[in-house]
C-alpha cells in the first residue's frame, strides 16, 4: 500500500489501510486514517490529522507553514474530515497563533486543481471550490457553498450555507447563505434557486427566499427593518432565520 519511493517519517501514524504514492513525503505528526489515499508526488506536513476516505492527488501540499509574516514556527494545525478530494497543485495550509492555531476542513468537500485554502479558515460540509478559487487566511466557508473558478476571497470574509460564487467572483465582504454573487467586486445576482432545487428545496421555500432577497436588496427598507420582516417570515420558513442571523453577525458587512 505504500510504494517504496516514498518517504513516510517515523513519526507519522497511518492506518495500515492507507496508500502512499510514488515519492510522497509525510512528515512528522501528520495521522491519516482508514481508507486515505495520497497519490504521487504529494506532500503532507504536520501537525495535521486527515480522516477517513480521503483522495490526495499528484502534486497537493497539505498541512504545510502558514504564508504569514507573523508566522515564527508555532506548532500549529490543519485538521481534514472524511471523504475529501483534493485535486493537483491544491495548497492547504496550517493555522496561525494569531487566530486559534487551527485550519479545519469538514467533510465531502471538493477542492479542485490549483485552489488555495489560507491559515485559520474554516470549511464546512459539502464545499466545491473549483479550479485555482483562493481564499485568504481566516475565512469560513460554510456548507454547500460553492466558489466558481478563480474566485478570489478577502481574509476575514465569511460565505454562507448553499451560496454560489460565479466565476472569478471577487469578494471583499461578506456572501449571505443562499445568495448567487458574481463580478469585480462581486455583488448579489439573486437566490442560487438551481443549487437549491437540486438540494429538494421546495418551491414554497425558494418563494420565501425569494422574498426575503427583494426585502434585503431591493425594498427601501433600511437593514435592521429588512432583517425584522425577514425574522417575521422565518417564524413558517426557518431557512430565513438562518439568513436572518448571519447577516447580524457580519463584521465586514454583505456584499452590495
């Protein structure tokens, strides 16, 4: 399961499930559990802590230094769920000791060639970023989210659950759950209605997000009405709570 041109440091715990490609490197302090494969040439730095079922293509960097100036060798971390691919030339990187020393990765996500996944950023369940989309440090991705092709995210920018980022989006602020966002700077195109109907939204909730889109966006409603008559909707349609909440706790504020 191991090819012989790889390098695996005695410190590395594998599961004896694992494969290991031709002329892999894996560090010390790096796990990686049942069903894990890492393909040729990668490379995988910890401390870092893969699951289960795992696909880690030709040429991917996982769990190495933070590109941070700040950074000075903290013992920091990059944590991956089950279920994961990652394509050729990803780069995913551990945390910093500015934030809480930790990068963490759910599960099912798709990451394709040539994306970048910063220090301290947080990626939920079910994610694709396809290829050469970048995020900077300390950025959340929550899930089902998806990032077109060159997207490019601020550090600090959160990106709500079922939001879609059309090619080489540009983003600056934050991206609310269920939103379609496009352009340089991005700016919110309506509700991702297609990634939701193939999610089994029913047609009776896209009309409520629907709604609550033109109450936040197009009505001449200042913010916090906005959000008052979209928390008013989410008491028969709590997907708007959702909404609702993450708005709230935007610091950057939403895109516009």
């Amino acid at each position: 399961m191991i090819h012989p041109s790889a390098v695996i440091d005695p410190g590395a715990r594998l599961d004896p499930s694992v494969e290991v490609g031709p002329f892999a490197v894996i560090g010390p302090d790096v796990e990686i559990d049942a069903g894990t494969r890492i393909g040729p040439h990668a490379v995988v730095r910890g401390p870092c802590r893969i699951g289960r079922d795992n696909r880690i293509f030709q040429f991917a960097s996982v769990g190495e230094d933070p590109q941070d100036k700040k950074y000075c060798g903290e013992p920091t971390r990059l944590e991956i769920g089950d279920r994961n691919q990652v394509r050729e030339f990803v780069t995913l990187h551990r945390g910093t000791a500015q934030d809480e020393g930790l990068t963490r990765i759910g599960d099912d996500n798709l990451f394709m060639a040539y994306t970048h996944v910063a220090h301290d950023c947080r990626i939920g369940n079910q994610v694709i970023m396809a290829n050469a989309a970048s995020l900077g440090g300390h950025v959340e991705i929550q899930d089902w989210a998806i990032l077109g092709g060159f997207t490019i995210v601020h550090q600090f920018c959160r990106i709500g659950a079922h939001a879609f980022c059309a090619m080489g989006s540009v983003l600056t602020r934050d991206v609310p759950p269920y939103v379609l966002v496009g352009g340089h700077p991005a700016e919110p195109r309506g509700i991702n209605s297609e990634g939701l109907r193939r999610r089994d939204f029913s047609a009776e909730s896209l009309r409520a997000l629907k709604r609550a889109f033109r109450l936040l966006y197009l009505s001449k409603l200042g913010r916090e009405a906005a959000l008052a008559r979209i928390r008013e909707l989410g008491q028969t349609h709590p997907e708007l709570l959702q909404l609702a909440d993450f708005i709230a706790a935007s610091e950057r504020s939403i895109v516009r």
